[in-house]
C-alpha cells in the first residue's frame, strides 16, 4: 500500500516538475529565460520550450508587436510668441532587443511607457518653445513631429526600443483664448476682404474712364470723319450747283428763288411781311422776273 502511495506522490512531483520545466512561446511574444540574475537566451521563434524548473530559473515574457502610447492627458506648452497651446499626442514603438529592454526596464512594458511619455513631453516642449502658434499649427506641423521622432530616438539609445512613428493629434489653443483668437482670425479675413472689395473698386473705376475715354475718341473720330465727309460732299455739290447754274443763270436765279418760296410758304399759316415791290416777288410778278409793277 505505501509503495501505491508512493509512486502516485512521485507521479504527482513529476507532473508538477514537468509542467514548471515546459513553456510556449507565442508568435507575438519575447520569452526571455533567467538563471539566478542573469539573462540565459531570449527565445524570439514560437513553439514549445524547457526550462530548468523554479527558483532556478525563470521566464518572462514580452510583447514583440508595435505598442501604442498615447498622451495620458492634455499637455500644454508654450510658443515662442508666450501662448499656451494644448497637444495631443500618440507614439508607435515595438521591442527590438529583449535583453536591453530588461536591462534598461526590468522588463515592464509599463514602466518603460511611463519614461517615453517623459521624453516625448520633454521632446515636444524643446520643439514647441522654439517655434510660433502658426508654424506649429501648419507650416512646421511635420518638421515638429520629425524633430521630436528623432529626439526620442537619441533618448532611448541602447535600451532596446525603436520608435516607428509620432504624431500630434491636436494642436489648439487653450480655451480661455480660443475666443480671442477667433475674434482676431475673423478681424483679419474682414480686412482682406475690405481690401479686396477696395481693389476690385478701384479697378473697375479704372476700366470704366478706360471705356469712356474709348468711346470718346471713337465718337470724336466717327465725328471727324463723317464731318469731312460731309464737307466733301457739300464741297462737291457746290461745285455741281455752279456748274450748272454757270450754264444757264437766269434759271439758277429762278430755281433759287422756288426754293426760297418753298421755305418761306412751308405751313399754310405761314405769313410774310414785305413790300410787294421787292425783290423777293419778282417772279411773281412774270415769268422772266420782269420788274413791272403787279396789278393793284
């Protein structure tokens, strides 16, 4: 009976042993094996693994994946101008080198978070301090996050972590200016548009003399021409009307003459006063004009 007894403690302390000495080690996972202290291998491909069992040696496991950290609260900062901006962060970084990690950490992955966020505020507070609202906001937005990348970088040599990526997330003024800053930015869109209002005025005043004195110069032109022309015409008809009258006088002075009782006697009320003697009645008074006295 104690020989049964026996062998199932003995069955027992070997599947207790046995269990304490096999290990797995996940595709996503570090397993690093110590040995009174000190560090005896870092296994980085998955599959099953022996140990000797505890205290004599031990296993510690670590996340071989891209972590995310990111800003635990809002941390505000100061430009160059002496505003306060708010910032938003996160931070992509993975375990490169187990053995440093756990010597620079002890492997604690929160541990390690904890410093990168003390880096990355002392990073961002060295690049914000040297830089404008606007340059933050905009202009230098990816030279800031390439700068603070790289200070981090510089931070964490030899302790078994890289960076992969920084970014800010937000950058905004603080609340109790925020209303001010809208108020400014609203003040200076409102002078660029009177500017521009202005502009367009002042050109369109432009092109309008510019029409006006075009139309001018083309109607004085057309005046001009038509004027010449005009005179030319009448130059012309001169000399016709001599010539013809030149041929037989007395009916040029005949012609004249209907074209004056013409105008004269236009409208049926029209009445002129004159001596019936003058000269004006003369071919009223006979067909050849004759002098003679009309009949009372």
């Amino acid at each position: 009976m104690n020989k049964v007894i026996l062998a199932l403690v003995a069955v027992v302390v070997a599947i207790l042993v046995l269990s304490s000495s096999l290990f797995v080690v996940d595709q996503r996972q570090f397993a690093a094996v110590f040995g009174l202290g000190q560090i005896k291998r870092v296994i980085s491909t998955p599959g099953l693994y022996f140990k000797i069992p505890a205290p004599f040696e031990n296993v510690v496991f670590l996340d071989k994946r891209i972590l995310t950290l990111q800003s635990p609260d809002i941390d505000r900062f100061i430009t160059a101008e002496k505003k306060n901006v708010v910032v938003d962060w996160y931070l992509k970084w993975r375990i490169t080198n187990p053995t440093e990690f756990i010597r620079s950490y002890g492997g604690d992955q929160r541990r390690a978070g904890d410093r990168l966020s003390q880096i990355v505020k002392a990073a961002l507070n060295e690049q914000i301090t040297k830089r404008t609202v606007r340059q933050v906001l905009a202009s230098q937005r990816d030279q800031v996050m390439k700068d603070v990348q790289s200070n981090i970088a510089k931070d964490i040599q030899g302790t078994g972590i890289q960076i992969v990526d920084m970014r800010l997330t937000r950058v905004d003024f603080v609340a109790s200016i925020t209303q001010s800053v809208y108020r400014r930015m609203e003040a200076e869109r409102q002078r660029v548009a009177n500017e521009l209002r202005s502009t367009g005025y002042a050109e369109a005043e432009t092109i309008r003399a510019e029409a006006d004195k075009q139309r001018e110069i083309v109607i004085s032109q057309a005046y001009s021409k038509a004027q010449t022309i005009k005179g030319q015409g009448d130059a012309e008809a001169s000399s016709i009307y001599a010539k013809s009258f030149g041929q037989n006088p007395q009916f040029a002075e005949f012609y004249r003459s209907l074209e004056a009782y013409r105008a004269s006697f236009n409208n049926k009320s029209d009445v002129v006063v004159l001596d019936p003697s003058s000269q004006f009645f003369q071919f009223f008074r006979g067909p050849g004009g004759s002098s003679a006295k009309p009949a009372k």
